[in-house]
C-alpha cells in the first residue's frame, strides 16, 4: 500500500481583492501604518505570508476596509507575498504558495543582507523594517491539511516561551507549539529580538485551520481581536470591526477550564526516506497515541514509533510526500 495524496479539500473561500489596499500609506505597497498618537507598542498584524493562506488576507482586509485605528501605540498591517497571491487559481490551489522560495525560511541577517535574490526575498527587504521595529507580531497562517487551530510560538529557549506567555493571555487557540524550528531557514517569528528571551519583543504565528476552510476566519479574526486586546493597541471589545460580537468572555487569567491553552514541545521531526512512507492512522493533527513504542507510520521496512507515552502528533502531511520531507513532528505537553 502506497499513500496517495488527500483529496483536495474543497475551497470554501474566495480570496479578496486586495489591491485597494496596494498603495498603503507609508511607502512600501500593501503596507498600512497608524500612529495613534498616543504612547503604546508598535504592533503589526501580517497576513499572506504564503500566498494561498486566505484567512489572514480576507480579516485584514475586513479590518482596513472598517477603518480600525489605534487607540494606543502604532499598528502597522501588511500583505506579505502579493506576488505569489496574484496567481491564486482556486483550480490549483496550492501552486500560489510562494514564487520562487518560502518568504518564510529567509528571516537570518546573513541570508536578508547577502547577495542572493528572489521575489521573496525582495519583499522580506522591503518589509525587514517594519518588522525588525515592531514590538509585537502576528503573523496569520493556515495549514494545508484539516487540523484544529495552533499557535506556533516560537522554537524553545530562543523566545518560545514569552511567545507562548502572550498566547496564553489572548486564551486562543487551545493549542500553543513550542518547536524547533525549521532546518531550511529562521522564520519572521525568529528574526532579531523575537528570538531573544531578554527582549521584550515578542512574535507568534496563527495557523487558523485548514487553507480554505470556512471556519478558519473565524479564528483569525478571534485571534487578531484577542492580539489587539492583549498588545494594549486596541480594547477587546471594541476591535470588532465587522459589528459581530465576540466569539466569547476572553477567559480569566490562570483559568483552569477544560479550553485553557496547553503547550506542546516539539521533540522530533519524522521525515520520509521512502516512498511507501504512510501513517498507521487517519491522523489530523494533535491526536495523542498513549504509549511509547506504539507505531506512528510506516517507512518501507521501518516503522515509526512514539518515543513516549502520550506522544503528540504536530501538524502531519499528506499531501507533500517526498523522500526528505517532513511528514509529521513529534511532541509532549508541558504540563
Ligand atoms: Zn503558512
């Protein structure tokens, strides 16, 4: 039995047209800035990171279109990879990802400053700045296969940990993801101070649901309420640019409910070194497998086993299978 690539899930979202917002108001298209004129951190919300992540695009969208502004502080919003969003073909839906490389794997000093060059790589220096400058960060993503909503927080000891202290005050998603990052190159989240635990600035990444899903703006905009709130930019209540009410009460501080966030550490990253590589069930994504030495996948003659009890199963791939690929990352809870 070889694994065939999921079916495509159906695209239940239509990418915005965006290009209203591509004179921004501060130099660098799809770039908007306000000052409040009050003091308060400088907080940016960044959506299109990849370019077929919908989500982030349709609720920054929404917000600049409501004419949402600071209370306090500066807010800066952006659209990362216009370049690869303008092929969006929901008949192909993936092929939008990017141009020519992942935006998300240039983020270290060397690679930002060096000779090499790429669309991406363009847009990283035309947005570097803002980034670098800015106190807080949210960066919106989705994920290509239908798992429940995580925040990635950052890799452990290099800003991890405040970054899953912020989640944890913004009280969505249920699930925050300390990992290790990525072996191809750092991530906006890990450029400069965010990556360092005595700076205050501090970075997290919303992977909001599967790509197209319905639901997925749900939770980017809950999420972006909620980052508003916790940043001091912008009152919880009142960052409901779209007139709806809040999803619910943001929970009370140290809340024990069964909702309350809990932090997975990645430990393991699983990569296919075959091409019969597949998984020993129908997983989505943060299913736990109980004990240690039960079987996770499939990989030729090998098998694949959880190297503790309650072993929890990071983001798995099913459409992107590929000897060298990482096919699914291995963690534990915190508590
Ligand atoms: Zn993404």
């Amino acid at each position: 039995m070889t694994t065939q690539p999921d079916p495509l899930p159906p695209i239940e979202l239509a990418a915005p047209d965006i290009s209203v917002h591509r004179a921004g108001n501060i130099g660098v298209d799809y770039v908007s800035s306000f000052d409040s004129g009050k003091p308060g951190p400088h907080v940016m919300l960044q959506a299109l990171t990849h370019g077929n992540e919908l989500c982030g695009a349709i609720v920054l969208d929404e917000l600049l279109r409501a004419g949402l502004r600071p209370a306090a502080g500066r807010l800066t919003v952006a659209f990362a990879n216009t370049q690869a969003y303008a092929n969006w073909n929901p008949a192909d839906p993936d092929v939008s990802r990017f141009v020519d490389e992942d935006y998300n794997r240039v983020w270290s000093d060397e690679v930002l400053s060096g000779p090499r060059d790429s669309v991406e790589l363009r847009r990283a220096r035309e947005l570097g700045g803002f980034v670098a400058r800015a106190d807080y960060l949210l960066d919106i993503h989705s994920m290509r296969e239908p798992c429940p909503p995580l925040m990635v927080c950052g890799v452990a000891g290099r800003g991890g940990e405040k970054g899953a202290a912020m989640a944890r005050r913004m009280g969505v998603p249920r699930h925050l993801l300390i990992d290790t990052g990525h072996p191809a190159g750092p991530r906006m989240i890990e450029h400069g101070g965010y990556s360092q635990p005595a700076s205050p600035r501090t970075a997290v990444l919303i992977e909001c649901g599967q790509h197209w899903e319905r639901a997925s703006v749900d939770v980017a905009r809950e999420t972006v309420r909620r980052f508003l709130d916790v940043t001091g930019v912008l009152d919880y209540g009142r960052s409901a640019w779209t007139g709806d009410a809040p999803a619910r009460a943001l929970p009370s501080p140290g809340g024990q409910d069964d909702d309350a966030p809990r932090v997975v550490r990645v430990t393991h990253a699983v990569v296919a070194r075959s091409l019969s590589f597949r998984f020993a069930g129908d997983y989505r994504g943060l299913e736990v497998i109980e004990r240690a030495g039960d079987p996770i996948a499939y990989d030729g003659e090998e098998t694949i086993r959880a190297p503790y009890d309650r072993t929890v199963l990071v983001m798995p791939s099913k459409a992107h299978l590929r000897i060298g690929n990482t096919m699914v990352r291995l963690g534990r809870f915190d508590d």
